[in-house]
C-alpha cells in the first residue's frame, strides 16, 4: 500500500515537472520571436532614411531652341522682316547652354519601412551659350538684301519651387539608393546679348520717339524692347501693330532621376528636367490689314519669337543635414 502511493507521488511529481519544462520552452520562444521582431524593427529603423533638410549643387546642360511661328496670310515674311530672319528660313535655331543649380529643401519619409517619401525644394539655375543663326541685311540705297550669319549669346535663369516623390529601392546601414520624379515651376528670364557679324553690332539703339537708329551697340533685348515700345506709341505703319516684349515668362518642367546616398550626410544624384512651355520673347499682330510688295498682311495675322530648353542634364553633389 505504502509502495503504491510512493509511486503515484512520484508519478504526479514527473507530470508536475514536465508540464514546468513545457511552460519554460514555450516562454522562451515568445521571448525569442519578441527580440527577434523588435531586432528586425531596429534593423530597419536604422537602415531606413532619415527624415530632414538637404542641399545640393551641380553641373546641368541644356539644348534649347528659338522659333518664329506666324499665322493669318503672308505673316512670315513680314514677322521675318522685324526679326531679321533670312529669306526662305524655317525661323528655328538650335543652341548649347552651360552653367550650374542648386536647390534646398526638405524630405520626409512614410510607412513602416519608409521606402517611400516626398522632398520640398527652392532651386535656382543658370546657363550660358549661344546659338547660329542667319539674318537679312537691306540696303536702303540699292533697295537689295543680302543674308549674314551670326551667333547670337544667349543665358537663361530659372528659378522656383518643385516638389519630387522619392523611392528608396535598396536600403543598407547609411546607404541608400532610388528613384524620383516631380515637378517644378518657377519663372524663366532669357537674357540676349549683343551679337555680332563680320565684327559689326547686330543689334543698335533706337529713339523710340522718332524711330532712328543710333550707332550705339545694344543687347537683343534692349533692341526688341525699343522696337516694341516704338510700335505701341502708334508712330508706325499707321497704328496698324501692337508689340510686346517678355524676356521673362513661366516655366512648368517634369524633373525625373536617380539619386543615392553613400553615407549619412553625402551622396549625388543625376537627372533630366524637360521644360513644356515655349516662352514668348517677342510677339506683334497687326491691328488692320497691312500692304506689303509681296502681298497683303491680313489683320489679326500675329508672329511669335519663343525660346525654349528642349532638355536639361544634370549631375549634383547632395548634402544631408
């Protein structure tokens, strides 16, 4: 009797310690699967971008383009008169620009692993270059004309606000690297110097009161902004025109790239931005109909000199703060 209730005891001492062992391993794991999440979680924390403010700079390149576009009956050759443009030209010319930006902002970044976010930047840029092109020249004497080829210095300034959405596809300790496509828009201001052709100005001062010309040598906007400004004081072709001059205009771009951090504080990025609006540097219409030798200019027939950037390039240096 006494042998049995020993074993019986024994028996339930074992039950006892077995289901203490069973209890200690499944603790155990929930503790380990804790440290293990939370682990993961500060791996990512810590490999994950960090929100805050940036800056960066760098080289861009852009091709850009002046046109002359005309309608209503025989607008091109007289809005080719005004401008200078040779005979039979199709009034489109292609240049290089050369020059730098920079943009400062802010980014930040959403979701458990942050691969996703959005930056909020000022920037500014400008370029410089030129652009060839041929012109006529009237002889007031013979009555003939002959065509001259120049180039004519160009630089533009763009400035403004953007906003980019940010990708981060590969997230390692410091490093970082992704993707971003935005848009900016900002004012474009076209500066156009002074060309010159055989070592003569092509471009010389006017008296917007009288219409003559002067021996001073000007800049292509100086020169476009007397023509207009002689135009609108009715003091040619009869009240016949209306001119305006607007070297500066607004800008709508697409900015799409690639962009990486190496360490904490420093990585570069490399890009196109691709403007959508043509600026219109000089515009006239008629206000009657006009006759010309080679046929009547109707009225409302309009002519619009517009520059654009075809395309930018760039490449930047970027800090993060």
């Amino acid at each position: 009797m006494v042998a049995a209730q020993h074993s019986t005891a024994q028996h339930s001492t074992a039950q006892h310690s077995t289901a203490q062992h069973s209890t200690a391993q499944h603790s155990f794991k929930r503790s380990l699967l804790r440290a293990t999440a939370l682990g993961l979680f500060s791996l990512v924390s810590l490999s994950a971008e960090k929100n805050g403010a940036f800056i960066e700079g760098g080289f861009q390149y852009s091709n850009f383009e002046r046109s002359n576009k005309t309608s209503g009956a025989n607008a091109l050759p007289f809005f080719n008169g005004f401008t200078g443009v040779a005979t039979g030209s199709s009034g489109k010319f292609n240049g290089n620009l050369f020059g730098a930006d920079i943009q400062f902002g802010y980014k930040q970044f959403f979701g458990q692993k942050k691969h996703w976010g959005l930056r909020y930047y000022g920037f500014f840029s400008g370029q410089g270059g030129d652009y060839p092109y041929e012109y006529q020249v009237f002889n007031n004497t013979t009555g003939t004309s002959s065509t001259k080829k120049s180039s004519q210095p160009s630089a533009n300034l763009f400035y403004g606000v953007g906003i980019d959405a940010l990708y981060n596809f590969y997230e390692k300790n410091n490093q970082a690297y992704g993707v971003f496509v935005g848009v900016m828009i900002g004012g474009s201001s076209w500066l156009e110097g002074g060309g010159k052709a055989n070592g003569q100005c092509r471009y010389i001062g006017m008296n917007t009161s009288t219409g003559e010309f002067t021996n001073q040598c000007v800049s292509m906007n100086e020169a476009y902004a007397n023509m207009a400004s002689y135009v609108n004081t009715n003091k040619y072709a009869s009240k016949a025109l209306q001119a305006s001059v607007s070297p500066t205009f607004v800008q709508f771009i697409f900015n799409i790239g690639f962009r990486a951090n190496l360490t904490k504080h420093q990585g570069f990025e490399v890009g196109i931005r691709i403007p959508t609006i043509d600026d219109p540097y000089f515009k006239m219409k008629t206000l009657q109909q006009i006759q010309q030798i080679y046929g009547n200019v109707a009225k409302g027939a309009q002519g619009t000199m517009a520059f654009r950037r075809n395309i930018a390039v760039f490449a930047n240096y970027v800090y993060n703060f």
